[in-house]
C-alpha cells in the first residue's frame, strides 16, 4: 500500500500482471480491509467476475460528468449524457446489453437524430462501460458487439466553390468577407477556430506568411505560407481599417477588443446576391483543399497545411516551410492558369462593417 496525497492506493498481482487501484479512502485501517478483500477475490479466483449490484447508467454518467473539466466538453458529454438517460431510464449497468443498445440506435434514428449526432451518443456510452469494465461492474463491454453508425454516406458532399463564382461572390460581398474569403481559400484555415481569431501580431506580411497560434487540435499550430494575392488583400485591408484599429484582423466593429464570432449573415447575403446556391462558409476550406490538389500537391502536404493530424507518413514527413511554400506557389500556378483574375481592391469609401 502508499499514500497518494491522502488517499491510499494498493498495488497487487493478479493473472500474472500487476494492478494499481485506489481504496478510495485516506483511512489506513480501512484500506488494509479493502486490499484484504482483494487478495480473498484473487485466491478464490472471483478477481475477475463482475462485481454484484452495480450501479445504475445514470449515476455512473452523472459521477464521470463530474471528472470532465473543460466546460465545453462537459456540456457536449452532458448532452448526450441526457439522451442516454431518456432511453435506457434506471437500467443498471449491466442491463446495458447489445441488445439494447441496437434498440438505442434505432430510437434515436426514428427521433430524426443523424448519423454523426448518434454515434457522439454511443461514442460517450463506449466511454462509459469502457470505465465499467475497468471497475469490474460488467464483465464486458456491449461495445464488443456492437458498431457505429456510417456517417460518409449520410455526410453532404462540401460545395467547391469555382474560381468564376469566387470572383461573383468577392464583387458583392463587404471588404471585410471578401478579405476574409481570399484568406480562407489561400490557406484553409478553420473559420471560427483559427481565421476569425486572427491578430495582426500573427500576421508577417513582409515574409507572407501567417502563424496559426491557436486550433482545434495540437496538429493546428502551424506556419502558412501567403500567396501573393492573399498578402496583397491582407495589406489592403489594414490599410483601410488603419494601423491601430484592432489587434485582431477581424475585429467586431461593437467591441475592438474581441473578434468577430461570426459572419453567417453577411456571408448568406452575399452568396444571395451573387446568385449562388446556399452553402456554409467553411466549405472555403475544402475549396482551398481541391485546389490544392488539382494544383498537384501531395495529399501528405495538404492534410498538414490543412492542420489535420494525420498517420504514420505524416508524422514521419514533416513538411519545412520550404516545401509549403512550393505548394503555394502550384496553387498560384494553378490559378493563374484558371483565368481567375482577382476583383479589383476595395476602395476606402466603401468599407462597412
């Protein structure tokens, strides 16, 4: 037995491996009665049988809920932690069969609930009962049985957006979404995550490049290189807002000490008067992703500009900045040789808000 601040942790062998557990008290008398109990399971051989009377999906839920610390998280786990609940009721741990999972699935599908929606449901429970397994209050995971939901086919394929109709969309659309457009399509990055977040200390435009300081995930943080017309607007932009505007290149007009959340209803008026049909705003990722490719760059460097985290290859094909570079330069090549004249530069007169 040791000591882990006050609690009391027991360390034993079992089936020839070794097993760290905590008693769950700072009381040594007690602990020594727990690890006792413990040595009795392993002798008899009940070590590994489920423990009787379990509790019950809802409190085990409700007690991991209380382990999640980031507050966004919680509240996704929360979510659907609550449509767990609504189905499987007061249903005790192991009464969460294969069976009933299926039936699960099925409800949730009937409810109008997509693919993607639904295996973020099962995703959690998998967590749930992977926890339980580890407690031995099930002998095993219904999740042993039981598959996702395929999402690809269910999944609406991303508009690509035309070099033709980005010149359309830019002739309409208010200096601040045509520059925030360009950006999109010359680097891909994730509209609410890393583009709008922007800030001008983030941005070299006399090397032309940009550093992504803040993402979704840790493969986010990453150097890109601008393309010169990407530079180009990005100058033009600070020049009309002026030098000590904002910090951030996207500043909310209301309050210059935070950035825009969001750009859904500019964006939805500027496809209408373009006349072009609806899509969201962060398809411009994918737009920036195909053109990329049809420019010849490999898809190893594209996932990587792109900020995914990606497998073996990429993690032994760390592209240098050099290499990103050359990869914007097929993208300008590839534009070039489309014909896509950029729409002339926004006039001071005209910038809005």
């Amino acid at each position: 037995m040791y000591r882990r601040g006050k609690i009391w942790w027991m360390a034993y062998m079992a089936d020839g491996r070794q097993h760290c557990e905590s008693t769950g008290t700072s009381n040594k008398q007690l602990a020594k009665k727990i690890l006792d109990k413990r040595k009795g399971e392993i002798a008899e051989g009940r070590f590994n049988l489920p423990r009787s009377n379990p509790p019950t999906l809802k409190t085990w839920a409700d007690q991991f809920l209380e382990t999640v610390a980031h507050p966004n998280t919680k509240r996704v786990y929360g979510s659907c932690i609550q449509s767990l609940s609504n189905f499987f009721g007061d249903a005790r741990l192991s009464h969460v069969t294969p069976g009933r999972v299926e039936e699960f699935k099925l409800s949730r599908t009937k409810a109008g609930a997509g693919p993607a929606i639904i295996n973020r449901d099962l995703a959690v429970l998998r967590q749930l009962m992977k926890r339980a397994v580890r407690q031995r209050f099930i002998g095993r995971s219904p999740f042993e049985e039981v598959d996702f939901l395929e999402e690809r086919s269910y999944r609406r394929q991303a508009y690509i957006l035309t070099f033709e109709e980005q010149k359309k969309l830019e002739a309409v659309a208010t200096p601040l979404l045509r520059t925030l457009a360009v950006l999109l399509t010359e680097t891909g990055l994730r509209v609410i995550k890393e583009a709008l977040p922007l800030k001008w200390d983030d941005v070299d435009l006399d090397s032309r490049v940009l550093f992504v300081r803040q993402s979704k995930t840790q493969a986010g943080i990453r150097t890109m290189p601008l393309t010169q017309l990407c530079t180009k607007v990005l100058a033009e932009w600070r020049r009309l807002t002026g030098q000590d505007f904002s910090s951030y290149v996207f500043a909310n007009p209301n309050n210059l000490q935070a950035h825009l959340k969001s750009v859904r209803k500019p964006w939805t008026r500027a496809l209408k008067n373009a006349k072009i049909a609806y899509f969201p705003i962060y398809n411009l990722r994918a737009t920036f992703s195909s053109r990329m490719a049809a420019a010849g760059v490999p898809d190893v460097f594209i996932t990587q500009m792109l900020g995914h985290a990606g497998g073996l290859l990429q993690t032994y094909a760390k592209a240098i900045t050099e290499y990103r570079r050359d990869a914007i330069r097929k993208l300008e090549a590839f534009r070039e040789s489309s014909n896509a004249t950029p729409v002339a530069s926004p006039s001071s007169n005209d910038l809005i808000q």
